[in-house]
C-alpha cells in the first residue's frame, strides 16, 4: 500500500527522480506540490483506495508531506 501511495505522490509531482527525497521531505512545495497536484493525488487516492475525503480533510497543509499523506490513507482504510 505504501509504494502504490509514494507512486501516486511522485507520479502527481511529475518527479520519479527525486523519489529519495520526496520520501524525506517535510514540505512537497520543495517538489512543485500546488492546488492542482492536490486534486490529482485526493482523486487518485480516492480511486485507488475506495476512499473519500471529507469536505474538512481538503485541506493542502493535511497533505504537504508524504508522511502526513500516508497516514490519513491508512487512517481511512481502517475506518472502512
């Protein structure tokens, strides 16, 4: 589950090359990370997980690093 999620991320900021990196980093703005990547990521989430975000979770900051990304999908997966 993990690697699917770190590949959406990376896929979303157009950035496999960093990946290291982006696995590191505490704020995805370093890597391009903006609005539109967010839609991506939420609606790939979304699609991949069978999971929705709720109105009060869309916000960019609960998503601004990979670790913080990770840890709502598997929050959500285990509420399912």
């Amino acid at each position: 589950m993990e690697e699917k999620i770190i590949n959406i991320i990376c896929n979303a900021l157009g950035n496999n090359d960093n990946r290291d990196l982006i696995l590191k980093s505490k704020d995805l703005a370093e890597f391009g990370f903006n609005s539109l990547n967010f839609i991506k990521i939420i609606v790939k989430l979304e699609d991949e997980f069978d999971i929705e975000f709720s109105d009060n979770e869309l916000n960019c900051s609960n998503y601004n690093s990979v670790y913080k990304i990770l840890n709502l999908v598997k929050s959500k997966i285990d509420t399912n």
